[in-house]
C-alpha cells in the first residue's frame, strides 16, 4: 500500500514544502447503510463519524441506491417484494412499490426517471420502474440471478451481470425498447460493473474460478469487444468508478460469511483505468460487502458486517490520496448495501457589490463590473430563505465573473443567485423600462446556467426579490465560475450563495395568471382602473390643469389621464404573459400643448406628428393628435388589434416625425 512520506516531515519542513493552509470548504455526505440483519436503514455522517438516525423497515434491506436530485433513496425490501422510498430530508418512508419477485440489486438512470431492479425469484428479471409512478414499464429475462446493473451516461444502453458461470453480461439497447445488443462472453461467475463516464469502457468483476476468476475484464463499448482482462484480489464483486474516470476499485472479498475459515482476502485494489493495470492494493479488514465512492471522488465507503457482539457492523472510510483507512462509523447489524447523499451546507455567501449583512460577507472574488446601491424597499414574500433586505439593495452590474475558491474538487454544490431589479420600472429611471430593458446570460465554469434572463419579467416588477438555483461542480482545482454576460443594457446580480451539496429543487415560481385587461396612465398617477405609469422606456413626463373635452370619445378615460402625457421618442413593453395571443389595444390621445395657452395658443394641423408601432407593425402614420381631434384639449381614441410576441409582450412604440410623439393613456384587453 502506499505511504505518504510526507507525514513524517516535521510541521515547519511541511509548511515550507507545501505553503501556509488553506481553509477549503469541503463536502460532507450522508450515508444510508441498508442492515440486513436489523430490518432498518442507518443514517450516517462522514464528517462527526456518527450514525445520527435509523429508519425501520418492513423487511430485510439489501440494497439502497440514491436520487441525489429529488432527495430520495430506494431500499430493496426482500421478503416484501417491495422497493421502499425514503426522503432524505425528513429520513421517512414516503412510498413503497410493489414488484414481482424479491428485488435485491437496484440503479438508476442519469435522470432519475427509470429505476432498474433485479430479481431472485420467481424468474430472475430485470424490472424497469417508471420513478414518477411507480409502476412496472417493461421486464427483462433471460437471466440467472441477474447482479450488477449499469447505465451509460447517455441513457441508452443498460448492461446487466448474472451470478452464474458462462451467462455473460447483456448488452440491451434502451432506446429500442430494450432489444438485446450483445451478450459479453463469460466463463466465471460475473457481478460488478462500473462504466467510465463518457462510457466508452465498462469494467466486468469476475468473481469465480476457471480462467478468469479473480480478474476484472474491460470491455470497449465502441467496437463491443474485451480489450484486457486484470489480475485482482480474491472474491472481486463489487467496483466503482472515480467521478473522473481515471481510476476504479475493486472491493475484493467473501460474500458469504465465514468465508475461507473466516480470513477472507478483504482488500480494495485499485485500477488506473488509462493503462488498465493496478496501481495499489489497499488491506481493508475483514467480511466486507458493500463499496461507494463520495460525489468528489476524495472517499471511498466500505460496509463491513460481522456479528452484533463484535462491533465489526461499521463502515470503513478510505482516503483516496493515500488509499488508506482513516474513519470509521458503527451502523446496525449486518450493513451490505450503502448509498451516499450530499450534505447542503452553506459554504459561503456573498453580498454583490455591498458589505457585510449577516451570513452574507461583503463583495469578494469578484472580476469587473461595477457597485451601485439603493435605498427603496424590496418585496422579499415571493422567495423562501431570502437574503437580507439590505443584500437586494446593493448590486455588482457590467460584464463580470466571481470564482470562488478552495473548494473541493469535483464536488457537488448548488448556487442560489440572488437577484432585484432596483433599476428599470422604478423612479430612478424615472418610471422608465420594464421587461426587456436589462437581459443577461450567467455561465457556471463554461456552461450556460441562465439565457436570456429578465429579472423584472422574472420577478413580476421592479424592486421584488427573485431567486435561480443552480446545481454546480467544481472544477478540477476545486473553483466554481460564475459568468455574468449582458445582452441588453447591463447584466448583475445581488446575492450569491454556494451550499455544498444538492439542496431540494425550489418550488417552482408559479406562472403569472394572463392578463386580460390593463389601463395605464401614462406619464401620471393612478386614476380610477389606470395604474400609474408603468412598463416605458425612453420620453418624458408633462402635466396640464386645463379641463379636456371628451364628448367626442366612447368609453372615456378620467379626465385626469387626458392631462398627463408621455412624450418624446419612446416604446411600451406591456407584459402579458400570454405568448401569442390576440389583444385589442385602446390609445387615448389629447393634445394639450399647442393650440393652448401653453404655447401662446400657437400650432394647430401640422404641429404634432408622429407614427405608432405595435410589435413591428405600423398602426398609425404621420399621426396628428390636433388634425384628428378637431383641436386642442379634445379627446381622441385610436383602436387596433395585435399579437403578442413569443414571451407574451405588447411592444408599442412611438416614433417623432414633427416635434414630439405622445400619448395620454393605453388601454389593452384580450380578443
């Protein structure tokens, strides 16, 4: 076994060879051990070293696998012919699915949708369970007591053991409903399988005597042909693959107990998958049954089983560095099957573009962009676990980047990104923007996390908090990346919290309920049904006291509407949320300026011209409020039908041929 030389030079010797610590925020992961003796799950932590809960079950469990996604694991039940679902946010048993036969081995597909579980009796099967609703899509036979069970990473292709010489391993196509590829040629007895990540190799334990026994075969999934077979210890059943595929191990050893008078071979070795040959071979200790590797590759969990009275019922923890025992964890009577479940805790949070507020510490990491605050209060109800107010209120903008360090590598993390448009809609724009002013893409280490985002269409408005969370892993030198691109005026965020570990998924933001009817008056306050100005980009505001004719208009507005104007170059962005949908759109128009006292009753025809788009399309050419109306301070109305845009949005803009577009009031209604 390997030796770190490393740990025999003094303290001082160390830090001059290696650099002062670095505080890492490292990953801790929960461990389900299925007890076959006990009739109960064990939950463990490989940080305290402690098993902190036990979930009883029905029946015997033989094996648990997790869905790290959806916060659930599935425990085999033997003697029940049920698979049992536990939540391992509340470590309860939420369902049981009913199978045919006694399920004893158990894997999942990348997604999580498909559960694969083998069965003993009556006709040793392959059944293929739906996750969503727990029923029975397709069964596989043609197996002696089928064993291990493995996916490629793109869903296509499922291989599958069996515990009996000269069956092979079947090769079945998923996306041809499970027709029958190839049988891998075997003449010992056969069990674990791993498959590098890109799947381009599958490595094949074979347990059993005759020529390959005691060896691990590698079969190339591109040509389906055996390239190597490996020399390893006593007993291999169980192997998994490193998360980056550089390396497997082998857990050799006794299945049954009192194996070989009770001196089993119990070692791990481990395979450098690029020269396929071992590397090391790791003394774990005695009777072991079950192998997992941690999300990050850096711990490799051995279940070890004896008998109650001789404290051998424990997982065994090796460091992969070293390759070497460092923890152990006392769980319930017999442990065979494990599974490892991420921690959430929070590695770190930071306030974008402010200090310190609470667990938020001020802006670090950072690359580019620039800092802007605001004092108005922010609508925080929409979000659960929000951040401070004080966090929603500060901003980094621009095109930047934070990268966050001292991570582990290839560990699992979740992003929450904190976000509040304190800009567009609100009075330091002076009303001004809506959805569509300011449009970003974020990036985590290179992949697209968000497109196009809109934090003003997201969140419903102006200064209302909304949350994205983003599952993340960091990179090989254990950074995580985050992007910040503008496509439209400038990206930013807020807030940035990293949580170690997959947290539950978010409830999902509900879909705004359509609008069917909308009066907005532009350039004042609210009035009766109009709300006061909202959703502009561009102009400015003006106010007259002068009292307006509106007999010549049915279905007026307030008259207060015909004495506030939006004026200059300028667009509406009326959001909808009805993609596609056909809407009638009222214009009110007056023309109080000239014609009036306010222009020394100059102007008149010709004064005021000016053309109205709406998504595109002209609706009203060289427009002349005064020539249409028949004067000043009179009322007009002009009418159209249009179709929202594929994100559910009215654009109407107002385009100055003489002197300055406007307009009074809009009303829009659904067709």
């Amino acid at each position: 076994m390997r030796k770190n030389l490393l740990l025999f030079l003094p303290l001082f010797l160390l830090i001059f060879f290696l650099g002062s610590p670095i505080l890492a925020h490292a990953a801790t992961n929960n461990l389900y051990v299925a007890n076959s003796k006990e009739n109960a799950v064990s939950v463990a932590n490989d940080s305290t070293n402690t098993t902190f809960d036990t979930i009883n079950e029905p029946s015997i469990p033989t094996t648990v696998v997790a869905d790290t996604a959806r916060h659930l694991v599935y425990s085999t039940q033997a003697l029940t012919n049920s698979i049992d679902v536990i939540d391992t946010t509340s470590n309860t048993i939420v369902k049981s699915i009913q199978v045919q036969g006694n399920p004893y081995r158990l894997a999942l597909n990348h997604d999580g949708t498909i559960l694969y579980a083998a069965t003993s009796t009556p006709d040793s099967t392959v059944l293929v369970i739906d996750t969503a609703t727990g029923t029975v899509e397709n069964t596989l036979s043609g197996f002696y007591q089928p064993y291990g069970l493995a996916i490629s990473s793109d869903n296509t292709r499922l291989y599958v053991s069996s515990d009996n010489a000269g069956t092979g391993v079947k090769v079945f196509d998923i996306t041809n409903n499970y027709a029958l590829i190839t049988t891998i040629p075997e003449n010992s007895e056969t069990a674990g399988l791993a498959l590098t990540p890109d799947g381009s190799k599958l490595y094949i334990t074979n347990y059993g005597g005759g020529q390959f026994g005691n060896t691990v075969q590698v079969y190339n999934t591109t040509n389906d042909t055996l390239t190597k077979t490996i020399q390893v210890g006593d007993n291999p059943l169980e192997i998994v693959m490193s998360p980056d595929g550089t390396k497997a191990y082998v857990l050799n050893t006794f299945y049954w107990a009192g194996g070989n008078n009770g001196s089993p071979d119990a070692t791990v070795s481990v395979i450098d998958t690029s020269t396929d040959s071992v590397i090391d071979t790791a003394d774990v200790g005695l009777a072991h049954s079950g192998i997992a590797i941690s999300p990050d590759g850096s711990k490799i969990y051995l279940t070890l089983n004896g008998t109650a009275s001789s404290g051998d019922n424990r997982i065994e923890i090796m460091d992969t560095t070293t390759d070497s025992i460092t923890g152990t964890i006392t769980v319930g009577n017999e442990p065979v099957g494990i599974a490892v479940v991420p921690t959430t805790s929070l590695a770190t949070a930071i306030n974008a573009g402010g200090d310190t507020q609470g667990n938020y510490v001020s802006d670090t990491d950072f690359t580019g962009g620039s800092t802007y605050t605001s004092s108005a209060s922010v609508d925080t109800s929409g979000v659960s676990n929000s951040a401070p107010q004080s966090v929603y209120q500060t901003v980094r903008y621009g095109n930047f980047s934070y990268t966050i360090p001292n991570l582990t590598a290839n560990g699992t993390y979740t992003i929450r990104l904190h976000f509040n448009e304190l800009y567009w809609g609100t009075s330091l724009a002076g009303g001004n923007g809506g959805v569509g002013s300011r449009v970003f893409n974020v990036a985590v280490n290179g992949t697209q996390a968000l497109s196009n985002f809109d934090i003003y269409q997201t969140a419903g408005g102006s200064n209302k908090a909304v949350v994205e969370q983003i599952p993340a892993t960091a990179d090989a030198n254990g950074n995580i990346t985050i992007q910040f691109t503008t496509v439209t005026d400038n990206a930013m965020v807020n807030g940035i919290e990293l949580y170690n570990g997959t947290l539950p998924s978010p409830t999902p933001t509900p879909t705004p309920t359509p609008v069917t009817s909308l009066a907005i008056n532009t350039g004042g306050n609210a009035s009766s049904n109009f709300v006061s100005d909202t959703d502009a980009n561009g102009g400015s505001t003006y106010a007259s006291t002068a009292s307006v004719d509106t007999s010549g208009v049915t279905n007026p507005a307030p008259q207060s509407v015909y004495q506030t104007v939006r004026y200059g170059n300028f667009t509406y962005t009326i959001p909808t949320y009805a993609p596609s949908t056909s809407y009638h759109v009222r214009l009110h128009f007056n023309e109080l300026y000239w014609g009036t006292p306010l222009s020394g009753n100059q102007g008149g025809n010709g004064s005021r011209v000016f053309n109205v788009s709406s998504n595109g399309t002209q609706e009203l050419n060289n427009f002349d409020i005064y020539q249409t109306a028949g004067g000043s301070n009179k009322a007009v109305v002009e009418e159209f039908d249009t179709t929202t845009d594929s994100l559910g949005r009215i654009n109407i803009q107002f385009s100055t041929v003489t002197d300055n577009a406007m307009v009074n009031g809009i009303e829009v209604s659904k067709n």
